[in-house]
C-alpha cells in the first residue's frame, strides 16, 4: 500500500479545487483542441485530467497508487468522461505509447524521480508540446485569515517529519527551476486563475488527512482527536459552520528548446 492510499477517498473532494475558469484560460492560452492528446502524469483522483478532458481529444492518467486510480475511474464515470488510466509511473511507461501535444503534473513533481522523469518527458512530449505543472492552493496573502492556523495544525500534527509550508508559490518555482536545469526544458510562461467559495470547518479539518504526513494510515486512532483539534482552531473563523477560502491555481508552463 501506497502512502497515498488511505487519502484517496478523501483527495478529490477536499485539497484546494481547481476552478472552472483555469481549465478555460489555459485551454485558450495552448488553442488546445480535439485533435490533441494529452497524459496526467501522477494523476491522483484525476482532477487535472478530467479537467482538461473537455478540451482535447484523448486523455491518459498515470499513477503508481491503486487507490487513487480508482478514485479517478470512478471520478470519470460520474463526470461522463473517456480517461485511459495506467497503473505504473511516466518512467515505466512503454516506448510505444506515443507522444502528447500537453503532459500534465500536478502536485507530484516532488515525488518524481528527476533523471528518469526527464528522460520519460523527452519521449512524451511531441516536438511542439507543452508541459504543464499545475498546482491549486489558499493563497497566503492575508485573504486566508485561517491559513496560519491551519498550517500550524498539520505542522503539529506531522507524523513523518517537518513540512515545508512557507512561501509556496516562490519554492515551487525554484523547485521547477531546478528539476529543469541542465535539461532540453525551459518555463515558458505562467498562468494563475484566482476564485473563492465556502468550506465547512469539518471538511477543513478533514483536508489535514489528504496530506501524505498526516495520512488515516499514519494517524490511526488519532484520527477523531485531530480533527476535533483543529475543528477548534478553526471555529474562530467560522460563520455558521464555514470558512470561505480563496484559492489562485497555477500552471507554469513549460516547453523544449530549439534543438537546431
């Protein structure tokens, strides 16, 4: 079992949502259309690609966690979408499935494997591709009174070690600026689309569990206790039961240089 696997059911429905409005604009940005492919590598439930699926033409999702699969399989079903779902990682994947007009990854970088992950995106992406790392999270501007708190309960309630928390839109771009140096692969560009709605406090507690850190599985019978703590530390902000949170979801986009 994965250490992903006991967050699965929960994934989908609770980390920070990508809005409607992202898939649009950067659909429109890449003149995405059903003439191209594209595969979600470390798809998850599948929430990138079956946010894309309406704007291309075949969708392929990849990931090494069973669970997570079925969430996107059954994510899929609901939704009316055709996703072909690989068990495995982008490394292992056969030489034969073909190249992609767009490759997804969301939040899964940190747990690829760079050299081979490089060498799987070289026989991935087509010639005039784009790779696109995307990521949807409560913005830190003071716009989330709440964040602060929340941050320091899943912090508080870590079971495998300290989490990076600070200045996450900064880390992942040095991040990615990382994973590329010395490689065929530049940032292009960036895009960010920003929206608002209302999350119960439970739901918000129960976010803590999404996170690899403070997994069920890691957690155990701990579980109830902290979701009560943090149900606590979040009432203050709370109005009859809700918090409104506002997201920003980001794509840095990324395409190979002229190799002439």
């Amino acid at each position: 079992m994965g250490r992903f696997a006991t967050t699965a059911a929960l994934y989908e429905r609770l980390r920070p949502p990508y809005p409607a409005a992202f898939f649009q604009r950067v659909a429109q940005q890449l003149r995405l259309s059903t003439q191209q492919s594209l595969i979600d590598l470390g798809t998850g439930p599948g929430l990138l690609a079956l946010g894309f699926a309406p704007h291309v033409g075949c969708v392929v999702g990849v990931d090494p966690e069973p669970a997570m699969l079925a969430a996107a399989r059954e994510a899929a079903a609901a939704a009316g979408h055709a996703v072909m779902l690989i068990d495995g990682k982008a490394e292992d994947l056969p030489a034969d499935i073909g190249q992609f007009e767009v490759v997804t990854i969301g939040r899964a970088l940190h747990w690829m494997e760079r050299t081979a992950t490089l060498s799987a995106l070289e026989r991935l992406l087509a010639p005039d591709g784009a790779i696109l790392i995307c990521t949807s999270a409560s913005v830190a501007d003071g716009r989330n009174p709440w964040l602060d708190i929340h941050n320091a309960a899943r912090v508080a309630w870590a079971q495998d070690g300290p989490i990076p928390l600070g200045g996450r839109s900064a880390r992942l771009h040095r991040e990615l600026a990382a994973f590329l140096d010395g490689s065929r692969f530049r940032e292009a560009e960036t895009i960010k689309v920003e929206a608002s709605h209302m999350i119960s406090v439970g739901d918000l507690a129960r976010r803590v569990l999404t996170y690899s850190s403070s997994s069920p599985a890691l957690l155990g019978d701990k579980v109830g206790t902290m979701l009560a703590d943090v149900e606590a530390r979040l009432a203050p902000f709370a109005d009859n039961g809700q918090i409104r949170e506002v997201v920003v979801a980001t794509a840095q986009i990324v395409r190979q240089m002229d190799r002439r």
